[in-house]
C-alpha cells in the first residue's frame, strides 16, 4: 500500500516506498498537544518538549510525502531560552544557539503548494511578507477557526520569548507559552497571545532548506 495512504488512514511506521515533492513545505499540525508536547501522536515519537515536536514533524513530513529527499529535515518553530537561547534563527538550518543569520531566496508552500513565504528576509521581520496563512495540516486539511492557536514561544523576528512553558516541559495552568495563529499573515502568526500551559494547541512545521 502506497505510503501517503497508509499515512492518511493511520500513521503507519512508514513502511513502503515514499513520494518525495518539489518544494520546501510548511504545515500546521493535525494534533494538537498541552505546552509539554506530550500529546504529539507521531510514529516513533516519545518523551516531551521540543524533540517530540521536532520528531512529531519529521514522522508526519514523511507518511505525507511531504519531503524533497531521503535526507530533508523538518523542525518544528518553537524557540527556548537559555544560556545560549534556542531560537528559531537557528533551528530553520538544521542547527541549535541563537547567533545564527539566515539569508537565502528560499520559497515555503502549504501542503496544498499554495506559497506561504519568500526569502529569510520575510520570514524573519517585524512586518512579515506572506502571501498566505499556514492555514493546511500534514494531511492538507484546513485548521479549524477556533482551534487555530499554534505554540511558538517565538518573536516575529525569529527571537525566543520568556513564554515557552518552561521551554516546553510543563502542562499546567500556572505557567504560559507564547502562542501565534494559524489563519494569520501578519506578525500575529507567530506572535499573538499567551497563555496557560493546560490548554492544547497546535504547532507549526517547516522543512529545513
């Protein structure tokens, strides 16, 4: 059985031969999860914070044949703090800090090949440039209006804020997380709202280019 099938029926342990597509990917997740990640269902993918996101992605790119190649990678747009923080300037190239400058005319689209977002540039600005919502899931299904909050803990610059549930280990009302929305093109993608770490939202996936 082809594996996008097997993926849209039940997230199968990605036996069969996978279809690659053409262009850098971004989707919204399907599931949606506490602030601790723990409620990411993905094949293969256990434990809790920004490494089952980042497995969560990856598991999904593949059963949907959401991949350039065998190799490509995708991470999910979640920043932390620390010493250094863990930004998104970063992780969008595969790699960890918070000193990194992406540049490159590199095109996003949604599942559905509609573009999302041109160049490093408009991705990462203060006025971001998109052409479209990341409205689609893995599946290529539109996020519901009303379930569209999506964890980010990220500025619209690509920075870490404070609020990321204790960098994405805690589930419980006392603490925040910063948060975007998926049916928005402005900085409120990324940026919009907090709050309490109890509440399940979705997260952003972006293939690695």
């Amino acid at each position: 059985m082809d594996i996008n099938l097997k993926g849209q029926l039940e997230d199968p342990g990605l036996t069969g031969t996978e279809k690659f597509t053409d262009r850098l990917i971004v989707f919204v997740s399907d599931s949606v999860t506490v602030g601790n990640m723990e409620a990411l269902s993905a094949s293969g993918c256990l434990g809790i914070g920004i490494q089952r996101a980042d497995c969560y992605c990856n598991s999904k790119a593949r059963a949907f044949g959401r991949r350039m190649n065998s190799g490509s990678r995708f991470v999910a747009w979640l920043s932390e703090t620390g010493v250094p923080d863990n930004t998104m300037l970063c992780r969008i190239l595969g790699t960890t800090g918070n000193s990194c400058a992406p540049a490159g005319n590199f095109t996003w689209y949604d599942t559905n090949f509609q573009p999302i977002v041109s160049d490093m540039a408009n991705l990462f600005n203060a006025a971001p440039a998109f052409s479209n919502a990341i409205r689609l899931t893995e599946a290529g299904a539109t996020a519901p209006i009303g379930t569209d909050d999506v964890w980010t803990g990220t500025a619209q610059q690509g920075t870490a804020l404070t609020l990321n549930c204790s960098n994405w280990q805690a589930n419980t009302n006392a603490i925040q997380g910063a948060a975007g929305q998926s049916n928005m093109t402005n900085f409120d993608w990324t940026n919009k709202a907090s709050g309490p770490c109890d509440l399940v939202k979705r997260i952003y996936c972006f293939a690695v280019p």
